[in-house]
C-alpha cells in the first residue's frame, strides 16, 4: 500500500500552500529559450485599487486554463501580469480622501495632489494580486507591470509624440463628451446610453417683423440659450420663403438665421431644428458649414455659464424648470410630450453627461482604423466568437475621431508645451529650454493627462520594452491571444489592434476570446444596489479555489454571459471531493512497486482495454477542444470520464480483481488504475489546479511537479473500437436493470436470475464474457441467455437494448401485496399534494399578486406530482393485472 492521502479533502490544507511552492520554484517564470515555441498572453490590467471580483475571476481562470496547458504542452509561456493607474476612478477616490480631512485638491497643489495619489496607490494598489494568487493564476509575477511605470510612460510619450509629428494628433475646438462630476472630457465608448422616459417640447420662435412662428422640438430646452440658427431642409417647400429671414430667440431675444442645410430631416417633427452649435456634435458640423460661430452656455460643472443671461448660475436642471415655465408664461411652449430618450451617462459615475464645445487634443482615426480593418478582413485577427468581429468591423467603419485629454492630474501628463508669449506649440520628452519659434523662456507645460486607454492601448508591446528592440519583444510578441469581455472591445481591443499595427507593424495577437458577464442566479447583473453581488473570495474559502474555478468554465459558452448558482459550485466540491476518494482508494489497493511498472498490454482483460481506448480518446478530444477554446466543453468531458467512467464504472469493475487471487490480474489492474489516474490528473490540472497536484505529490510514479509535467499525447495503439462496443453495451445494460429494478422497489441485496433474449452470435459472446459485471453490479444470480421468449413465467420486468431485451422475473423479489400497498399510500400522498398546488393555481389572488418565479414554481412543482402519479398509478395496474 502507498502513503496515503489524508482521509478527508480540505482545500483549505493545500492551497496556500501549493501556490507558494509553484512561486518558490520558479515555475510561472517564463525565459527567452530560442529552443522552444513562445506562448503569449497579456493580463487585462485591473484598476490598481480595484478588488477581485467574478469577471476577473473568469476571465482570469480562462488565461490560466490556456497558459498551464500550452506550459504542459512544452512551450515559453509567458503570462504577463499588471494593472491599470485608472486616471478617472483613482483620482476621485484621493479627492473623496482629502475632502474629508478638509482639503481640496486645488489648495493642495498638483505636486503634493500627486503624491496623495502616489500614496493611495501603494496603500491599496496590489491587493486585486494577492487576491488573484487565491484562484491559482500562474502568471509571471517577476515581470508584473503598471501603466505608470517609467519604461511603460516612455512608450507613451514615444507614441504621442509619433502620431503628432505624423499629423495624427491634433489639437481643436470640437464637440466631446462632458461630464460635469468628474469635470473632464470623455470618449464616446466611455458613455452608457440608458433609455429614460423624458419629454420633447415644442417651442414657439417668432420670425422677425411677422405675425408667424416656427415651432422647434426639443428634448433639452435649457441648450436653447446657445441657439445661433434654424436649420430648415433646401427642398422643404413649407419655409422656402422663410429661409435668409431671422427669427427671434424666445427669452433671450437675440436674432438668429434661418438656414437651408440637408442635414434636417424633412419628415421628422416640424421640419425645422434649433442649431446649438457648442452642445450638439451635429449642429456643431452645420455650425462650421454656416459659419455661425459658438455659444457656450453650459460651464464645466454643469451650471448656465455667464451667456445665458438672467438663467447664468443655475444648475442646468434647474434652468430647465425654470425656462419651460418662462416660456409657458410667455406664451411660447406650444405644447409637451412625453418621449423615450436614450441618455447617455459616464460609465463611472453615471452623471448625465454633456456634449460641450472644448480645445481637446484628439487621435485622427481614419488613417488608423483601415489597417485594423484590413487585419479582420484578411483573417490576421480572430474573434472568438467570430459574431463579435462584425462589431469590431461596423465600429472601426464607423470611427470618429478620439479625445484623448483628460482634464485630470493623475495619469500620464501630456507632453506638450506652450510659449506664453507666442503661443507656439512644442512637444516633447523634455521641458523645452526656450521656445522654438521666438526664443521666450516662458513655458509651460499643457495641465492635461492622457485618457487611461491611450496607455494601455499599447500593453501588448510596451511592456515588452517596446521601443526598445528587446530580446522579450522579439521573442515573446506577437502574443497568441487577448482574454477580455465583450463589453470593452471598443474600449481597449479595437485600440490595441490599431496602436499595434501603427508602432510595431503587427497585429497584437492572433486571437480576441471574449467572455460574458458573471449573473446572479436570477440573470441579474450583480451590482452593489442591487447586494446581489458574491464576492470570489467568500466562495473560495467556504468551497476552495478548484471548485469555484470550475464552475466558473463549465457550462459556460465564449461571448455569453453566465448566471452564477452556488448549488453548482458545491456539486463542483463534491466532484473535487469523489477525485479525492477515488485517489485514496487506488492508492491504497495498489502496491508502490507495480505501480512503478508500465501496462503490458498482454494481459489487459476487456475493461482495461475500454477504459484505455476511452482515456486516449478523451485526450484527443479535450487537446482539439481546447485548440478550438472550447473550454467549457473540454471541462465538461474530463468531469463526466472522471465521474461516470473511471470512478463509477472502471473501479467498482476491476474491485473483484484487486481482492482476489490472480495475481497478475490484480497487478494490471493497479497498473491501468494509475496510468489512467495519471492522465485525468494532467487534462484536469489546468482547470483544477490545487486539488490535481496535491494528488499528484503522493502518486508513486510521478516525476516532478505537475504543473511541469507533459501534457498527455493521444497514442493510436491504446485506441480499441471493439472493448469500447463491447463495454458499452454491457453498460447500457446494468443501467437498464438498476433502472428497471428500483422502478420495482426491488433492493440490490436481492439477486435475480437475468434472462437475456437474442439471436445476435455478438451479443451473445459479449454477455457471456460480461456475466461476471452482471453478478457483481447488476444483482445477477444466474445468468441465461435464450434465442426467444419461450419459458418465460407471467411475473417478469423488462429491459429493452439493442440487438437483445433481458427479462427479470419477479418470484421471490418482491411481496406483491406488500408493493401494492405502498404504491397505494404513496398514490395517496401524491393526491393530496396535487390538491394543494392545484387549489393556488386556482387562486386568482394568488395567480395576480405571487411573483412570477413563484407561480412558475408551482406548476413545476404540479406537472412533478402528476409525473409521478402517472408512474404509480402504471405500476399499480400492472402489479393488480398480474395478481
């Protein structure tokens, strides 16, 4: 007998433990080694003060799934890790800290506002890792990165400056999105739109020396204050006449064009449209066609600016009661209706945000999204699954162009510098020693910070050492895939594929696998309003790390989201728990010297034969699965071999042969026990790492540790189609009996005589060489074959298989009378239940005022009872029929 496992699986005894052994030994470490294939994947960095929570513990699983395979299957595999500085989210937690010890970030100064973020950063940056180490990411730490690293801020100088010598970087007056809490610019992706029930009102606007008026529609009347013209279409026939006249400006009273542009849509509302040329992108392109100039009436945080006369000062909503009401007053709102608006709001704070007029910096995209395009088209770049890169394609075609400055401190500073005294423009690296065009040392250098995405659109490279020609670029990029949610491809993968290509004349990586949201249980996004959030954390200590790791990739399918149910994350633990004990039986029925020894496949008997053949067919098809990243797939075969074939059916098969007297059956037993042990082991490591090599420290042929081992190769000669028949039949055929006899409430303690009915030669030498299988795991007796039904008493069950239909008769296994009173009791109880789920659902009350989950739950629970009556109800007519 070999050195046992510990009766009783506690992850909690293993985990720490091992993590720190695989850390201590190096094994996450990845080398440039010109002699071995390079396997790539960059970690999407989490915010540095960010915490673990289920997307990360997903898509961190899923990399850890492919690196620790692609690591067994020989290659450099190289994970690296990092996080993000997170311009917008760090800098408004440092500001919620020093206004609560009374301070401001403007009386602080931006160096010491810098050094407070600095602070709060290494207070509470790193703790998402620590968390990470919980589910076994086997990334390498030694090369772990922050967007605000030195080398990593070089890169992102290098490229600005790039781009703006190309032309591609610019500075100008257009329209970006605003958000007045957070008081900077920013992107379109970085905007949710919420549909919201509002109103459109229609307003009055007198034409100038006339008794008529046009009527304009509106969803935000307060931006009427920035009115500079009204847009009617060329070819509208209805204000031909009125187009070169002026109207007047309710309230505010200035005189403003009416204009012919085809951008207003004729059939739409009135066919004339206010243009608001500094709050609306459209109106700003009319504005510029028109040369109408600008009106700014909204300041930066979100109150009328000093153009909107007597309304200057307000808060925004507050200008809008208070301008409905003038106009209604002044008998200009011609009428209100309700209208479902699609409002957009900053994805971090959710405040409404505005479109504002403003001198941003921005990327010209069009030069750059072609390229990114064509890598789609031509097949450089994967999307997996392939649905999303038609996203990825219709928002590349339809690009505008970025706003990449941030109205922030901390992040990456632009490097850009003005003369004060020329106004010239230099940018660069360094502080420039005077200025470029009239030699003034008055210089300054541009307040604004980079968006957070134009750094980490460069991750795959930069933290390389790009641009530097390193060894690790050259040998470890392009990387193989992006791991990330399908949420951020406009985000960060559309601006990595076009940075990439743009710097390095790459494609970042050959594949993008997007996964879904994490979901309560009910399909709920989890969320902190909602409390319906799980923490990762709590799950791994109650279950351990295997189990939630597990749950989180099986039955989960790329691209769509998943709902999280802890019944599954328990059944997980006990899959983990039945690999435990399975492993402590084999070991202790196996002897450590044969099991130091290869299977010798002359004296393999049936079983041995199918359980290989069935091993090395699973190992194909979970190494093309997961080619195919089809991981939940491959999670879900190795669980079911493990489970139902090897514990269920091989072990309880050779247990005869382990207690008995032929020695060199019992030996090969032992063997194949741990041949196939072995494998399981490795195909399910990557997927339930702990629990894998904890086993496989006790194994008595293993060499090194399992993380390090080889990945299992499928071997041709293992392969036997005839055993894998043969068992299969057999199988079918202990299930049907077990079925047939617990329908009949027979106990297995009882043995019966099994007559199996077939003329097939086939069948016939399968069920003769099976008869052992069917005495030890069938409760067979005696076992007969016959070619027909002649003989057959009139009290026998069934059981229906291909090519042949085994009787069992029922003298001596049950006490008629006594079955036939039970049903009748349990006919009973089932009768009783129908009448109470039957009187709710006869309840109006309860049919209208019950949630819907609940009465679904209780015509679940009537179409269970009527199921089971039927069942009884069968029974009984047959037992009565045959007394």
């Amino acid at each position: 007998m070999i050195e046992n496992l510990p009766k009783t699986y506690n992850p909690k005894g293993f985990e720490d433990r091992l993590y720190e052994f695989w850390k201590e030994k190096e094994y996450f470490k990845a080398n440039v080694d010109k002699g071995k294939k390079p396997y790539t994947i960059m970690m999407p960095p989490p915010n540095v003060t960010g915490n673990l929570h289920m997307g990360h513990a997903l898509n961190n699983t899923i990399q850890d799934i492919l690196i620790r395979w692609k690591r067994m299957e020989g290659y450099e595999a190289l994970w690296l890790p990092g996080t993000d500085h997170a311009s917008i989210s760090t800098e408004a937690k440092v500001v919620e800290k020093i206004r609560s010890e009374g301070k401001t970030k403007e009386k602080l100064g931006r160096e010491n506002f810098i050094q407070e973020a600095w602070d709060w950063t290494r207070k509470y940056g790193g703790n998402i890792n620590n968390q990470l180490e919980k589910i076994g990411v086997s990334c390498d730490w030694s090369r772990e990165r922050f967007t605000l690293d030195n080398s990593l801020s070089n890169a992102v100088e290098e490229v600005f400056i790039r781009l703006y010598e190309k032309g591609l970087i610019y500075r100008g007056d257009r329209i970006i999105n605003w958000c007045p809490n957070c008081k900077t610019a920013i992107s379109d992706a970085e905007v949710d739109h919420e549909e919201t029930v509002g109103h459109i009102w229609h307003i009055k606007y007198p034409i100038k020396d006339e008794e008529e008026y046009i009527v304009i529609a509106t969803t935000r009347p307060e931006t009427m204050l920035g009115d500079l013209a009204i847009a009617v279409h060329p070819e509208d026939d209805r204000y031909k006449g009125l187009v070169g006249k002026t109207a007047i400006l309710p309230l505010i009273n200035r005189e403003i064009p009416i204009i012919s542009d085809e951008y207003v849509e004729m059939d739409f509302g009135s066919g004339a449209v206010k243009i608001t040329p500094s709050h609306d992108p459209n109106d700003f392109e009319v504005g510029e066609r028109h040369n109408l100039g600008q009106c700014i009436i909204m300041s930066e945080d979100g109150t009328i600016s000093k153009n909107g006369g007597k309304y200057s000062g307000l808060d925004r909503y507050e200008a809008r009661k208070r301008i409905v009401e003038d106009l209604k007053n002044e008998g200009y709102l011609a009428k209100i209706k309700e209208h479902d608006n699609s409002i957009g709001h900053c994805e971090r704070c959710k405040t409404v945000v505005e479109p504002l007029i403003s001198k941003q910096w921005f990327v010209k995209m069009e030069p750059l999204a072609k390229p990114a395009l064509d890598a789609y088209n031509e097949g450089k770049l994967n999307f997996i699954p392939d649905r999303f890169g038609k996203v990825y394609a219709h928002w590349l075609e339809e690009i505008k162009d970025w706003c990449i400055s941030r109205q922030l401190w901390w992040g990456h500073r632009l490097p850009v510098y003005y003369c004060e005294d020329c106004e010239e423009i230099m940018v660069s690296k360094k502080k420039p020693i005077k200025c470029n065009k009239c030699n003034s040392t008055n210089i300054y250098q541009d307040p604004d910070t980079l968006d957070t995405w134009f750094s980490s659109a460069l991750w795959p490279f930069s933290t390389l050492g790009w641009p530097e020609e390193t060894e690790d670029l050259q040998y470890f990029f392009p990387t193989d895939v992006l791991v990330t949610g399908y949420d951020i491809i406009f985000f960060w993968v559309v601006r990595m594929v076009f940075s990439s290509l743009e710097q390095t004349g790459e494609v970042p990586f050959k594949d993008v696998f997007l996964t879904g949201l994490v979901r309560d249980a009910e399909g709920r996004k989890m969320s902190k309003s909602l409390g319906n959030g799980i923490d990762p954390l709590d799950v791994i200590e109650e279950y351990g790390a295997d189990a939630l790791r597990f749950t989180l990739v099986t039955g989960n399918t790329p691209g769509n989201d998943m709902r999280f149910h802890m019944e599954r994350v328990e059944a997980n633990r006990n899959f983990a728990n039945k690999l435990w004990n399975a492993t402590r039986f084999v070991l202790m029925n196996t002897d450590e010297k044969v099991a130091m020894e290869k299977v010798d496949k002359e004296f393999l008997e049936e079983e041995d034969k199918w359980i290989l053949s069935r091993v090395n067919k699973v190992i194909e098809e979970i190494t093309a699965n997961l080619n195919r990243y089809e991981i939940g797939i491959a999670a879900q075969k190795i669980h079911d071999f493990t489970w139902d074939e090897y514990c269920d059916w091989y072990i309880e098969m050779v247990k005869p042969r382990l207690y008995g007297d032929n020695v060199e059956s019992k030996r090969t037993a032992e063997k194949v026990l741990l041949h196939v042990l072995e494998n399981i082991l490795k195909l399910l490591h990557p997927f339930m790492p702990f629990i894998t090599e904890e086993i496989w420290r006790h194994l008595p042929s293993r060499e090194g540790a399992l993380i390090i081992s080889q990945w299992p190769i499928s071997n041709e000669e293992m392969e036997n189609v005839e055993a894998e028949k043969s068992m299969a039949f057999i199988m079918e055929a202990i299930k049907g009996i077990r079925n047939a006899r617990q329908e009949m409430n027979i106990a297995p303690s009882k043995k019966a005589t099994l007559i199996f009915i077939t003329r097939d030669e086939e069948i016939k030498d399968i069920i003769n060489y099976g008869k052992r299988y069917f005495i030890n795991l069938a409760s067979g007796e005696d076992i007969q074959i016959q070619e027909d039904k002649s003989n057959l008493g009139e009290d026998n069950i069934s059981v229906v298989l291909d090519r042949c239909e085994v009787f069992i008769p029922l003298k001596n296994l049950i006490d008629f009378e006594k079955e036939i009173e039970r049903l009748e009791k349990e006919k009973e109880k089932l009768a009783g239940e129908l009448k109470r789920v039957r009187g709710k659902l006869s309840n109006e009350g309860f049919i209208q005022k019950a949630p819907e989950q609940v009465v679904e739950k209780e015509k679940a629970k009537e179409k269970k009872y009527q199921d089971m009556m039927n069942k009884v109800l069968e029974r009984l007519e047959s037992l009565k029929s045959d007394n």
